[in-house]
C-alpha cells in the first residue's frame, strides 16, 4: 500500500472491454503463437523457480491451449509494479494451487538484461524472452498498453464469453481469487454481490469478525466495542508507519481530529472518531506509529484489514473514508476534503462540501488575479476547474487540492491559495525575474 499503493475508482469504471477488431473467433494455439511467437521462437522463459526444479527452462507455446493467460506487462524499476507484483504472486499461487486453468506471461519494460533477471527471479510464471524486443512491441501496440503495471486477461474461447479484460490490475486489487475466471458473467456476480454489501453496510459488519467485536484505544490494551461508535460519524484511516506521505498527513489528520471532537463537545450531541486501519508491517512499528494517535484501531494483522482494502478497493495510501451515523460510506475522499477545508469539511456530506464550493467561490472573487510566491520564481495566476484548473497536487504542502489554484502558466507549477506566501514580483532584467 503506497501513494503507495492500497487509488481510488469510481464504481462506475467499467470493468470489462472487448476488442474492437471486429473478431470473435476462438482463441486458438496459432492465435497465441501469433501474439506471442517470433519467427524464430515458439517457447517461452518458465520461471526461474521451476528452471531449477526440473532444469526446463522453455514452455511450448502450445502449452497454453485451453488456459486463462493473463499477460503482464511490468518493470522492475517502477514501484507500482513492484508492489503489486508482490500481490499477483500471491493471487497466482493460490489459484494453481486449488488447480485453476490459469497462467500469467510476463512482458517485461526492463531497462537492461540484468534488471530483467533480478525481477523475474521473484515470479513464479512465464516471460518473454528479454532479447525479444518485437514482440513485445508487438504485444504493447496490440493492446494499447498506455502504463504499466498493466494486467490484459484473455480467455481461450472469446467468442463464449465475449471480452478480453483489459483492467486486469484492478480485478485483482478489488476481488484477487475470485475474479477467476475473469469471465464477463464472473465479474457482473461480483458486482452484484458487491452492490448488495454495501446496501446492507453497517458499521458493525465493518469492523467486527467472528472472533473480534471491539477496537484498540489509544492505550493499546483498552477495548472498546465497536457497538459503542454506532451512530457516529468514523474515519477509516489507512495508513502505515513507513509512508512518507503518510508521515506528512497524520500530523494534520490529527489536529483537525482534535478541533473537530472540541467543537462536537461544546455542541453537544453529535460525535466524530476514527479507526486506524494499519498496513505496516510488523508488530513493532505498529505500536509506535499508533502510539502517535489519539484515535482507536484494528490490531494489527487482523484480517479485516486486508477485508476493508479490498472491499473500498484501497490502492494508495494515506487514504481516509468517511462512515455516516447509519452505517453507510460518506465519502471516500476524506484526505482530499480535509485538505482543503480543514475541520469545516465536517461531516463530509455531499450538502456540506456543497456549502463549502460556494463559499470558496465567494472567497476566490476577492483573491488576486495574479501573485508572485516565495517558493517558485515565475508568477501565478488564479485558476478554478472551469479556466484550466483542475484536480492537482500542491507544490508546496505535497497534498490533494481541487478547485481554486494558483498556477504557473509557464511550467504547471500550482498550489493551494492557502499556500501562497506573496512577495514583491522580481524587477525586471533581474535574474530572478528571467
């Protein structure tokens, strides 16, 4: 889980994409020789674990005949391909080990041959060969390959299921085992299922499991039952202990905390909490990272954790989702509201954030069209989501903004209007001012 990698999907994305070649013939051995042969090869790289085995170091490409082939384009110099890859990897083993049809081919984007090796040793599937550059050429035209890690899923019969699943990455970080077979009926059960959870979410179901119905306190060996924040307006907070940008946004996750439960007490009635949702990755770093908060949280290793991630469809971190008073998600853009309205993005409702839009518009009539900023050399200018603004990270607090923006219309550079920190414009002919 990085920025890092637990990203946010509209549930709306659609997860299934046929090609559009006009075909829908049986994906037969020469169709796979034909997208994944050379002239001059017809095998492909078993993987390093199994060369050593039984000392094959080539699979017949028409080995493959009848399999599920997921083809994974991927490189080891990229760090969302490494993380999940460490994620495929677990996915792959568990599905050959129940017996699943299934097989993984690796198209490798590596820089050099040495690259290459080193990341291969790690998977437990086929490769193409390093040295052949056309085909995997081939392979990214052929399927549009636009950014990596990318996961392609191809059924041997396309014409009984009717798609080649191009969103392979995101099957596996939402449903992992039991997206196989990656069939177009498969996925829209999943959805179903999935649609279905989330009418009857309640924070309960949430949070407890058969052998855990409370939460950790700030102490660690206080229990709170989770029955007692029923009502509530909580936090989800994934997060972990070795996240740099989790390490920037915890601090001031909780002092709007903080503000907002003070302000909650002097009104009386309403309360807010959050529940840290932990990816670090042992016991230790835990309990110091933990021990930082002023909230409650999961234990570690509990397998809701991993449960929550999946079914929020978690891909980066920090990450913060907001569950209402009755059970049901909020928002899942809790960092990026807190963010730009601090503690008046309470309690994050659609109406609320509305409120909060208009008042910002208000606000952006009386700004500057114009600034200079300490942290950048050349001027900024005003900009809002209808005059080339948009959403953005902020050059200067590294954080979600949207909306209201200072930009650079030089080089892109932008920043939160909150950020600006105005200075005299550089004279002109100064080096300053080139």
């Amino acid at each position: 889980m990085e920025e890092m990698n637990w990203e946010d999907n509209s549930s709306n994305i659609n997860l299934v994409r046929a090609l559009t070649n006009g075909d829908s013939k049986k994906i037969s051995t020469s169709r796979f020789s034909s997208v994944l042969a050379s002239k001059d090869r017809d095998y492909l790289l078993s993987s390093t674990q199994a060369a050593e085995a039984d000392h094959h170091q080539q699979v017949k490409i028409s080995d493959l005949e009848g399999k599920v082939i997921g083809l994974y384009f991927s490189a080891n110099w990229y760090p969302p391909c490494r993380n999940f890859n460490r994620v495929l990897i677990d996915v792959y083993k568990q599905l050959k080990s129940n017996g699943s049809n299934f097989e993984i081919v690796f198209v490798s984007s590596d820089e050099d041959l040495d690259a290459f090796n080193t990341y291969r040793e790690s998977m437990p599937w086929l490769s193409i060969p390093f040295s052949d550059l056309e085909t995997k050429k081939a392979l990214n035209r052929k399927f549009e390959v636009e950014g990596i890690p990318c996961l392609v899923i191809l059924q041997p019969e396309d014409n009984k299921d009717g798609a080649t699943l191009f969103d392979g990455v995101e099957l596996i970080y939402r449903y992992g085992v039991e997206a196989y077979p990656f069939t177009k009926k498969r996925l829209e059960e999943l959805q179903r299922e999935e649609r279905l959870r989330h009418e009857n979410q309640t924070l309960t179901n949430l949070l407890t499991n058969p052998e855990r119905d409370y939460l950790l306190g700030p102490t660690i060996t206080r229990k709170v039952p989770v029955d007692s924040l029923v009502g509530k307006t909580v936090g989800l907070y994934f997060s972990a202990h070795w996240c740099v940008p989790c390490a920037k946004f915890t601090p001031k996750l909780i002092s709007i905390y903080q503000k907002i439960k003070q302000t909650l007490k002097e009104k009386g009635g309403e309360d807010f909490e959050i529940v840290f949702v932990s990816n670090d990755r042992d016991q230790s770093s835990f309990d110091s990272y933990f021990g930082t908060m002023p909230w409650l949280a999961l234990p570690f290793g509990d397998p809701t954790v991993r449960t929550l991630a999946k079914y929020f469809d978690v891909q980066g971190i920090p990450y913060l989702i907001i569950i209402g008073p009755d059970g049901k998600t909020v928002t899942k853009q809790g960092r990026n509201l807190i963010n730009l309205y601090q503690e008046n993005a309470y309690p994050f409702t659609d109406a609320k954030v509305e409120m909060l839009e208009r008042e910002m518009e208000e606000v952006a009539k009386n700004l500057p069209v114009s600034v200079s900023h300490a942290g950048h050399r050349h001027v900024l200018t005003l900009v809002s989501e209808g005059t080339g603004g948009g959403p953005f990270i902020c050059c200067d607090c590294d954080e979600q903004g949207s909306g209201w923006a200072y930009q650079c219309l030089e080089c892109g550079y932008e920043v939160h209007p909150k950020c600006v920190r105005a200075v005299a414009p550089a004279p002109v002919g100064s080096i300053e001012g080139r």
